[in-house]
C-alpha cells in the first residue's frame, strides 16, 4: 500500500480487511504471502567468478600484451627453442597481468558486500497478533496486514502504518534513513503533505529503525524490496561503476598507442620485405618469421608491461599516506578521483557536526532585587565526554560551577530526571549514549558542573579512571536522592517529572518544553544568593524572549528545569501535582559543529571545489549551522542557494540547472534525492564526492564519483564507499584531496618517463631493423629493462613531494590528456635520443672500440651475408655479447639519468635536485646494482646473454646517456616560456592523441 500515510487508520484496516482485536486469519497469512511474498530483501545473483576475472583483461593494451607473449611463445617453439629461454618471457608478462587482474577481483568482490550488509538492518522477530493471540514470529513471516506491536529497543520488521498509541508517546531513531539528529516524534493522525519525504510520514514506522520510547500497534503496510530498506536496495543494484578519471585516459592512451605499436610494426615487417629471401635466413618463409618476431619485439619493446603494476604500486602507496591521515581507502583508483573532485556533498549530521547533542547555553535569573538581572553561561564541550568549562556572560571561567545554586540544582534535576545512559567503551576509546540525545546531554552538563564542597573537585574527577569518570557526578546524585515515583512524558504536557525523597524531604523534579514548565512556574530560583522569589510577569517575559532568542536565532533545541517540595509522606505523583513550581533554569543544546570544519571548508574554496551541505534536518536548523560554521560567510543570505528537496524538485528545468551550479545547502532529503542530487551534478560535468554515514546513504555514495563514508557509520555505507573516514571528519577529506591531486601528479610524472623509455626502446629496434643490423638487444634483455630498471623508479617517482601550492590550484578537468601534444613531443625526442644512444653503443663497438673488430660500416650492414662471402673476419663476431650488453648498458643508465628528468615535469634538476626524493635516488642505486650483478655474475650473464664491461666501455656508456638530461633541461626550458606553448600547438595530432576541450588549454 503506498500512500498508507495519507489514509486513516480505518482505511488501512479496510484495505487488508483485518480486525485491529484479531489480528489476520490463517487463510489470510497465506494468501497475503502468496500475493506480496516473504519479508525479506531477496538475494542478489552474484556475478561469476570467472566473469570478474575475465573482466580484468578487458583492456586493449592487456590484450596486445597477451597476443605478443601468446605469439613470442610459438615462435620460440618454431625455432625450436626449448627450456627457460622459450617460456621466460610469455610467463613473466602473464605473471604481471595476473597480479594485477587479482587487484580488480578483490576491489569488486567488495563492492557487492554492501548488499549483503543491508540484511543486517532487518529485524529478527516480531510480536504479532493473528487469530486474536500475540505471538513472537519470525519477522520474515510477516505480510501485509499483520497487526505488530512494537516497544522501546524494538527493530521494526517491516514499513508498518500506527493504528493504536499505547503509551503517552512513540519515539522512533531513524537517523539510519534520514539523517535526523534526533529521535521522532510518532503520531496516528495522517499525512496531508503533497510529494511527502520520509520525514513527513510521521504516522509510518520504517523498517530497520529502532523505537527509543514508548509503545505502540501498528499495520505492516510493505515488506521486503517493498519497504523503505528495500528501495534503497534497488537503488544500489540501479548504480553501475563508472571508470575513474585515470582509467578513463589510460585506456585512451592505450587505443592510441595500440594504434601507433600496431603501425610501426607493419611498417617494420614491409620495410623489410626485400631480406626475406636473404640466404642466412634459409628461405623466404623463415626470413619473412624472422621479421616477423622482430615486429612482436617492438610490439612487447613499445608497450610498458610493468605500467600496470606501478600504477598499482603508486595508489597502494597513496592509501597508506592517507591511512596515516585516517582516511581508509577501499578502492584503490578513487584515490586519483579525489584529485579531480568539484564538488563535496557531505553529510551534516556526524560529518559537519560531531552528532553528539551538547548544551551550549545555560540561562537563568541571577536577582530580582533592582529588576530582573539574567544571567547566561556558555559550556564548552562538543562531545559526550564529561569534559568541559562553564564560563560567565563576560567569558570568565567559573572554577567551581557547583557553588552557584541554580547551576547546582540544574546538574541535580539532570541527573534525575533522566532515562539515559553515559558509559565508556574501552574499545573504541570513547564515550557513548544509551537512549535519547538530549537526555545524555543533560548527564554530561551534571558532569561538568561537578559536585559542591570540594576545593579540589575538576582536579579530583579527572583522577578517575574513564569508566568511573562517565557518571561519577549522576550517579552520586542518584544515590542522594532515592526516586519514588516517575511521571513519564506525554504530548499534551510536553513534560516528564520524578518524585525523589531526601533525608525525610520529598522533591519534584521537573523537565520540559519551555512554554509547558514556565507556564506552570509561580518562583524562582535565584542563583545569586539561592533564594526563592514570586515570578512575576515581568520575569516570565523576560525568560519568554530568551527563550525565543535559543529556540529561533541560535536554533537551539531548549528545555526548561524546575523543582517542588512536596507534602512528607506522599509516594506517587499526579497531573495535578505538576504546578506551582519553581523555575531553576534553562538549557539550550545542540549538535554542535566540528572545529576543524571552517578551516577545512575555505580550504576547498582556495581549492576551487563546492561544498554543498546535504541533511534531512529542516532548512532553518541547516541554515544556522551553516552560519556557525563561518565557512558560508561569504553569501549574503542563503535565498536562492538553500532549497528543501521538494522545492527543488518543483523547480523547472532551467532553473533546476542554475539552481544546482549555486547549491549550497539541500535540506529535508530522503536517499532518492541525494541519489537524484549526484546524478544531475554528474551531468553538468562535476567530479562528485558524496559522504555519508547512514543506510539511507549507501545509493548515493554508490553512485558518486567517490563515495565516502564515516568509520562510525553503518557497515552498509562503509561497504558501498570507496573511502572510510576512521575519524569522521570533513577536515579528513580536505587532506585526502590533497594527497589525492599529488598522487595524481606524481602518476603522470611515472607513466610519462615510462612511456619516454618504451618510445627508446621502439626507436631502437626500428632503426636497427631499418638499417639491416643485427640485433640490438634480445627479447630477454628487454623484457629485464621494461620490468626491472623502468619498474623501479618509475615507482620511486610515486614518493616525489608535494607541491606547496596543490590545493591553491583549480581541480584539473576529467577529460585532461595524461599525455597531450607538447608534452608527446618532449618524449619523441627524449624517447629518439635514447634509442639512437642505445644504436650508437652497438655501432661503436663493431667499429671502433678498441676491444672490438673495428669493421667498415658497410660490413656491418651486410652481416647477414657473411657466410656466403670471404671475410678477414669470423662470422661469428656477429653472435658476440659485447655489443648487446654495451647497448643494453646504455639504455639502462641513460633512462636512470631520465628518471631525475621526472622529479618535476617543468622545473628545472637546479631548482628541484635528485636528493629531493631520496626513493628515487636509492631505487637508481639499486636498479644500477642489480644490473652490475648480471653483468658479473656467471649464471646470469649467460641467462641474460651479457657480458662483463670494460672500464673504456662503461666510459663510453657514460658519454652517451648523460645528454639526455642536457635535451630535456632545453626542453623544460621552451615548456616554462611562451614558445612552449607554441610547440605543443605546432606538433599537436588531434587525430591520434586523446583530447581535451578548448576551455582546458
């Protein structure tokens, strides 16, 4: 039944045709059951485990690689290569490609978890009346119809509609689905409110809340997917993963260099056309294979193997720099999605504020002795700690609160007239309520008041261990004054009141709404010398308007204490005894907001990101927080950037659209709206970041771009977030942006040197196979540059620092190019310079080293021919080591000199130098002594086809690769200055390089 809350009770009852007294029959259980099924969310398929790992290889550039190591694989078997040398190479690459497909599986695996979580929320059994008995069932038994009777600590079973009030009132805590700060309110009557929220259904009790206080019988009106926990299910399983921002370039990248790789290798094979009868080859079919391995060795030569694993590696690295910060990732690219977020859309309760109600304001009558003096007192302490300072209207600390007599009597009414709980939990290191906010906040105020007569008192409690400290104070007033007799609240006196004897004297107690306990006052309590005095209607006045400044500019939730002495000997109370009284105080609370949040909020603006403010709190509560914080002291008024969703949502689509680039507050939501908010934001382009803590918030932290929840929130949420916050703090994400844009930044410092060295090792093969050379390098050598000497410091460039000024800068645009026309060309000639080095290494030997043969040049271009001419010279010069570990040795040590190239993109190596990053420096010395121990140690040096150096040899090597940070040190120079730009538009490829829009140049 959908619009339950609309109808009357009578009409509900109607529509099940059930009998309030009797609950359904048997024969209506059963066909109830067969028309609107099982209580119960139903089970999700889960995707086959196969298909998520199938899915991780489902990119172009992993598929290339498996066809090039597939393919290198049968030609070593048709050349007849057996044993190590024939599997080394396909097994390392599916090796890596393996890791990195178990990364992807773990990450989703996760991800459906958050489904599963949601069960946790449903009620086990339920109290139903069915043939006119109650009985305890399972709450999955429930249909529509059943008649269940719910009690304080109960979980409801399912959407139930109130049909009977069996105490004086029903409270109900369902911030889990709403995000409300305080428990509600729960009534009979039904819901005129058109497009009504959650929030306005006062008369429905939702599934997986819980009743605080009070008892009540209700219709069961929806269960399973039917239910408000069912529909935020549905909303889930509607959200599907997008790429990250990243993701999205790479894979550009990748079809782009696919397209390059697939290029140059045609290009290699046909060039090459004319050697294929070549008579070493033995035959054109063999030369033409013999090309064709050539062509699979510039394709594995192109593409970075180990980029994958370093990007990995980077954002690994990252989650640990941010864990440090408390905040834990769960999903290792939103680390990079941080970097680009626009917009914030965060949680006001338990994110902005600290979701602890505290009284903040104490007000009460000083003297009447030359006309109503009041007084105000200010209480620090945003927490339920029983930690905090009172202070007086001029800021002055008070050293001992307990000596005043209304402040006295406050801490003495709090502490009795109270049905909650203050207890430390040693585990998580905190204190924590059972039952209703406002009560604890009174425990925590008679805490820091403290008790009178001790000259030591602040200093004696903080001697207390936690447990003790946590109602040290409440509970010594417990035991002073032993309770009679309880009056519990109601709705028409808005009131509660405890009947307590002490040392033969018997006292009321009194706490309430304001307006019900002034009204019934006719004294007050003086604080400045503990006297009772008439309330005249002067006073009340005054006591009036304070009241209304609380209640309305400072949007305080307000209660009022007062007290009675009552006749010796009497042992219960009634209605009637609630007059008379005498006025002790009054106390403003609130869930007050975090410190940090301002600082972190103008952090964001400097950082040209939005937040928007997103509650299921009324719009003048909001707004006055908002003011608190001080963060939106830059608009005006909040007329034309607050809107309540149902404002929103009457809005026409072109003000609905200017309506959202102004947002800065969204009030009275439900978990479609949020959902509805990051969708549309989404549409005009923004990078959404979306906190939460609640059940009701698990769709939209499933859909935004990056989902953050709270370390105290649900499990539903923590499971559907990409990130957890441990301390639940705004200021948390703000640092999170920060590393998240340095990791970025650092990502495409990595992924450029990679791509830089790949280019060298291309321009490497191309031209020895274009000039008829032997080989440069194997296939086995490669394959240890691209993982091993590329690997390392291609990940130590993940530690460089980060910029000072990362978030003075806008967030960078979603479609931003990794790697864009200018910056392409800066890594053509980087990339030309070191393959031509590695050639000329190779060259050198065969011609003039010393140590070498020192042939015509000519006779090194027809090394092929050899055998089938006379030669002053054995062919077999053409199979010796020397040249290939020569060329090898090159083009390691000059891709270490272009790592320190990489430490910035544009900043010179004298204003940033290599000691700036000392991981960068140490994986060059590493990667330098791995490559020393494969040049001198036997095993390997056969394993890898090289051979020891020579000191003129390695003098040689060193001539060659320096220059390269000479070019690049040019080329940074062109980047810092006008022409730079110049170029970038001058050897621009908009046909092969991924784009950027106009606005982003």
């Amino acid at each position: 039944m959908e619009d339950a809350y609309a109808r009357s009770v009578t009409e509900v009852l109607d529509f099940f045709r059930v009998d309030p007294r009797r609950g359904l029959s048997d024969d209506q259980v059963v066909r109830h059951a067969r028309i609107f099924g099982k209580n119960e969310l139903p089970e999700e398929k889960r995707t086959p485990f196969w298909k998520l790992v199938l899915k991780q290889f489902d990119d172009l550039l992993v598929k290339i690689l498996i066809a090039a190591a597939i393919v290198s694989f049968i030609l070593a078997l048709i050349n007849g290569e057996t044993g190590l040398t024939a599997f080394l190479e396909p097994s390392v690459i599916l090796m890596i490609l393996a890791a990195n497909a178990a990364v992807g599986v773990i990450t989703e695996t996760n991800a459906e978890k958050a489904l599963e979580e949601l069960r946790a929320y449903q009620a086990d059994v339920a109290t139903v009346l069915r043939n006119g008995c109650f009985s305890i069932l399972p709450a999955t038994e429930l249909v529509p119809g059943d008649i269940v009777e719910v009690s304080v600590g109960c979980k409801i079973p399912a959407d139930m509609r109130m049909i009977e009030m069996l105490s004086n009132q029903l409270r109900v805590d369902q911030a889990i689905l709403t995000g409300e700060s305080c428990s509600v309110e729960k009534e009979l009557k039904s819901t005129r409110a058109t497009n009504a929220v959650y929030q306005d259904k006062t008369n429905t009790l939702f599934s997986g809340t819980v009743v605080v206080a009070g008892r009540a019988r209700a219709v069961v009106v929806g269960v399973g997917s039917n239910t408000a926990m069912g529909s935020i299910r549905d909303s889930m399983l509607q959200t599907e993963d997008e790429a990250t921002p990243l993701k999205k370039k790479l894979d550009e990248f990748g079809t782009f260099l696919a397209k390059v790789i697939a290029g140059i290798c045609v290009l290699v094979w046909i060039v090459n056309i004319g050697h294929f009868r070549d008579p070493a080859h033995g035959g054109f079919l063999r030369g033409a294979i013999h090309y064709f391995k050539i062509a699979v060795a510039l394709a594995v030569a192109a593409i970075p193997e180990g980029l994958p694993a370093v990007v990995t590696t980077c954002l690994a690295l990252g989650t640990k720099r941010m864990a440090r910060l408390n905040a834990i990732v769960r999903s290792l690219p939103s680390v990079e999605t941080l970097g680009c977020t626009t917009v914030i859309c965060s949680d006001k309760t338990g994110t902005l504020t600290t979701n602890m109600m505290s009284v903040s304001k104490v007000c009460v009558v000083h003297s009447v002795e030359r006309g109503s003096v009041i007084s105000e007192y200010s209480v620090s302490g945003t927490t339920f700690a029983p930690e905090g300072i009172i202070f007086d209207g001029t800021g002055m600390l008070l050293e001992f609160p307990a000596e005043l007599p209304c402040l006295l009597h406050i801490a003495i009414c709090s502490a009795l007239c109270n049905e909650s709980v203050l207890q430390y939990n040693p585990d998580k290191g905190n204190y924590e309520k059972i039952g209703e906010s406002t009560e604890v906040a009174l425990r925590v105020l008679a805490e820091k008041v403290g008790l009178p007569g001790y000259d030591s008192m602040p200093s004696a409690l903080n001697m207390l261990s936690s447990h003790e400290r946590a109602s040290y104070c409440n509970h010594y007033w417990e035991s002073q004054f032993k309770k009679i007799s309880v009056l519990d609240f109601s709705r028409d006196r808005k009131m509660m009141s405890v009947l307590c004897s002490r040392k033969q004297k018997q006292i009321m107690f009194s706490k309430g709404a304001p307006e019900s306990i002034i009204s019934r006052c006719t004294n007050i309590l003086c604080n400045g010398d503990g006297s009772t005095v008439p309330l005249t209607a002067d006073i009340r006045a005054e006591l009036e308007s304070r009241f209304h400044s609380f209640a309305g500019k400072e949007t305080l939730r307000c209660l009022a204490l007062a007290l009675k002495s009552m006749p010796t000997g009497q042992h219960t109370l009634s209605f009637d005894d609630e007059k008379d009284l005498t006025f002790i105080g009054l106390v403003g609370m609130q869930d007050p907001p975090r410190e940090e949040v301002r600082n972190a909020m103008l952090s964001c603006m400097t950082a040209g990101i939005r937040v928007i403010v997103v509650t299921g709190d009324n719009k003048s509560t909001a707004e006055s927080l908002c003011h608190k914080i001080g963060a939106f002291d830059h608009l005006v008024d909040f007329a034309g950037h607050s809107f309540t969703a149902t404002e929103f949502e009457e809005l026409p689509a072109l003000q609905r659209t200017l309506a959202l680039q102004r947002m800065a507050l969204f009030t009275r939501v439900e978990p479609s709206h949020k959902r509805m908010l990051v969708e549309a934001l989404q549409h005009q382009n923004e990078v959404v970041a979306m906190t939460g803590d609640g059940v009701n918030d698990a769709p939209a932290l499933k859909k935004a771009d990056i989902g953050i929840a709270m370390g105290s929130g649900t499990a539903v949420a923590k499971s559907a977030a990409d990130m957890v916050l441990a301390d639940d703090n705004f200021a948390t994400i703000v640092a999170a942006i920060a590393e998240g844009r340095a990791i970025y930044n650092n990502t495409k410092q990595f992924i450029r040197y990679m791509i830089s060295s790949n280019i060298g090792e291309v321009v490497c093969i191309f031209v020895a196979a274009v000039l008829g050379i032997p080989d440069t390098l194997a296939p086995v050598q490669l394959l240890w540059v691209n993982l091993v000497t590329d690997g390392l410091p291609a990940t130590a460039i993940g530690f460089n620092k980060q910029d000072s000024d990362v978030m003075k800068a806008k967030p960078r645009k979603v479609n931003e190019a990794v790697v864009t026309g200018w910056l392409f060309f800066r890594y053509l000639v980087i990339g030309a310079y070191v393959g031509l080095a590695t050639i000329a290494g190779f060259i050198w030997w065969f011609v003039y080293a010393d140590s070498g043969p020192r042939l015509p040049y000519s006779e090194l271009m027809n090394f092929d021919t050899c055998a089938t001419r006379e030669t002053t010279y054995p062919c077999s010069i053409f199979n010796d080591r020397h040249p290939s570990t020569v060329s090898m040795t090159v083009l390691v040590v000059v891709e270490m000199f272009n790592a320190l190239n990489n430490l910035s993109e544009n900043q010179s190596l004298l204003v940033i130098p290599p000691w700036s990053n000392l991981w960068l420096v140490a994986s060059i010395i590493l990667t330098m002594i791995f490559h020393v121990l494969i040049l001198y140690v036997h095993p390997l040096s056969v394993l890898f086809s090289v051979t020891p150096l020579s000191w003129a040899e390695w003098r040689l090597v060193l001539y060659l690769s320096f220059p390269v940070i000479i070019i690049d040190e040019v080329l940074k120079f062109f980047s810092r200055n006008t022409n730079g730009i110049r170029f970038k538009f001058r050897f621009r490829r908009p046909d092969m390089l991924p784009k950027r829009e106009s606005r982003d140049k």
